[in-house]
C-alpha cells in the first residue's frame, strides 16, 4: 500500500491550553512495498506523525491517504501495524496471546474458522520470529529483544501491508539489533509491507532504508531525502564497505546541514 502525506500539521493543545505546533506542513509520499526511514532531532514529531498514519492520532490539517483513500474517509488503517519503542505487552498474557490480541480486539471481521486461521498464523509468525519455542512464556520470562520479536509478530497478525515503527531497536545492544535488522528484512522480504522506520541511528536507517527523509526540529518538516545506494538483499558483510561508509557520510551531511542553525 503506498501512503502519502500532503501539508500535514498538529497542533497540540496541553493541559494548561497552550498549543504546541508539532506538524507543519509534512509532505512526504512512500511507495508500495518501500522501506524508508525517518531521522529527525527529539521532538520534531516523528512519533507524532507515526501516529497519525496509523489511525491513532486526529491530523489538525492537510491530508494523509493510504492507496488513495484519506485517514479519516475510510482508508484501510486496519492494515497498518504499529510498533512502539517499548514492547507494551500485555504482562498477564503469554507470548502466544500477546500476538493473538489483535484478533481479539474487534477491528477484523469475524467468520466462521477466521479464529482458528489467526491462531494458526500467530505459530507461524512466532516461527517466523524464533520464537516458536516460548509460545507459552510470560514476558518477563523474555529478554528486551525478544519481547520486541513478540510486538512485531503482534503488528503482523492481521496480515498487516504498513509497518510504522518507532525505534523499535533503541533499547537493545548492539548484536542484538544487527540480528534484528537481518529478521526485520527477511520479513518485509516475505510479507512485501511497505515500512515506514523512525530511528536516530544513521547506520541502521541506511541499512535498512530504500530512502532517508530527513526531519528538522520542531515544528518539523520534511526538508530533504537521501536515495540509499546499496544493492539488496542487504547483508552484514556489506556494513564494512566503502559504498555503505559513502551512504552513511551522505545522510549525516544532509542532517548536519539541517540541523545546525
Ligand atoms: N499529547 C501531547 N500533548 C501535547 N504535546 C505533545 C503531545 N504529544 C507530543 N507533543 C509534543 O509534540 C512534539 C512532537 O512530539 P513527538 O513525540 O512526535 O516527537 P518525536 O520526534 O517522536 O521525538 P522523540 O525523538 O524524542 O521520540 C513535542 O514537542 C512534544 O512535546
Ligand atoms: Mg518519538
């Protein structure tokens, strides 16, 4: 599904009534099946904009359409999987019915099978996660990064054709979000989703990204796009190369330049 996002701007009103222009004027279009990323300073809004694509967030003004169709006139938000910074499972619910919530929670159609189906398929997304084997364990018998392969197998159950993402990988270590990265790929490989990928690491958005939009502070905007030149299916070996070295020193420029005053 490609999505696009014309003049987008919200404001926020606080609880003392102050308004906070998070949004002005985003304009970002992303194609079908593309991998781009999100870089901008801390609060300039990405989340803000996630948010908004996502159906969960009212927009203030302009448009956002998923395949043609606005936001709020019945565009297919339901296919749009969300995943957040921190894994928000559920802590009383095991692995299994953490990735079953979705199905449970009214957005799909119910039918005849459509249960058993889903749970079917919740296996093989913890198959497709690595972790068939913990199906029956409580979050807090998983480590950070195992209980994100859980948000993600989550956001993937209703056969989800947007991933939004935000920083989904922050909190883990190093090793752990390359091996991420790689499962990440091989999934959006699989399932062709388009992915929309809010992160403030320049290595990872190139890894990953077939593009870069790059933010400035709030009230944001975009204000440029870095195309990533590197052949795929990416690979780790690749990280050490000249042209991923050339690619990285290309979006860092681009952020400097707009980041600066
Ligand atoms: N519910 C809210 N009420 C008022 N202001 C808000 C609300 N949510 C966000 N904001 C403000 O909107 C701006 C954008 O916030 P947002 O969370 O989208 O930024 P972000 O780019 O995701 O930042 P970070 O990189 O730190 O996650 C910030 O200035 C924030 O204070
Ligand atoms: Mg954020």
């Amino acid at each position: 599904m490609d999505i696009s996002v014309r003049d987008l701007q919200k404001v926020y009103v606080t609880h003392t009534g102050e308004e906070v222009v998070a949004l002005q004027d985003v304009s970002a279009e992303v194609g079908s099946g593309e991998f781009v990323s999100l870089v901008g300073p801390s609060g300039c809004g990405k989340s803000t904009l996630l948010d908004i694509v996502s159906g969960l967030t009212q927009r203030s003004g302009g448009d956002v359409t998923i395949d043609g169709r606005g936001v709020s006139e019945g565009a297919a938000t339901r296919h749009v999987g969300l995943i957040f910074q921190k894994p928000v499972l559920l802590p009383w619910r095991t692995t299994f019915e953490n990735v079953y919530l979705p199905a449970q929670l009214g957005r799909e159609p119910a039918g005849r099978g459509r249960g058993d189906a889903l749970r079917q398929r919740a296996r093989d997304l913890l198959e497709l996660v690595e972790l068939g084997p913990f199906a029956e364990k409580y979050p807090w018998e998983l480590s950070g990064g195992m209980q994100q392969r859980v948000a993600i197998a989550r956001a993937l159950l209703l056969e989800a054709r947007v991933m939004c993402m935000d920083e989904p990988f922050a909190a883990l270590d190093e090793f752990t979000r390359e091996q991420m990265h790689l499962e990440l790929l091989n999934l959006w490989h699989a399932q062709g989703f388009t992915a929309i990928f809010v992160t403030h690491n320049i290595f990872e958005a190139v890894f990953l990204s077939d593009r870069v939009l790059v933010m400035t502070p709030r009230p944001g905007k975009v204000v440029a796009e870095v195309e990533v030149d590197l052949p795929r299916p990416r690979t780790s070996e690749m990280i050490g190369s000249d042209r991923f070295g050339e690619n990285i020193r290309g979006v860092r420029s681009v952020m400097q330049e707009h980041w600066v005053a």
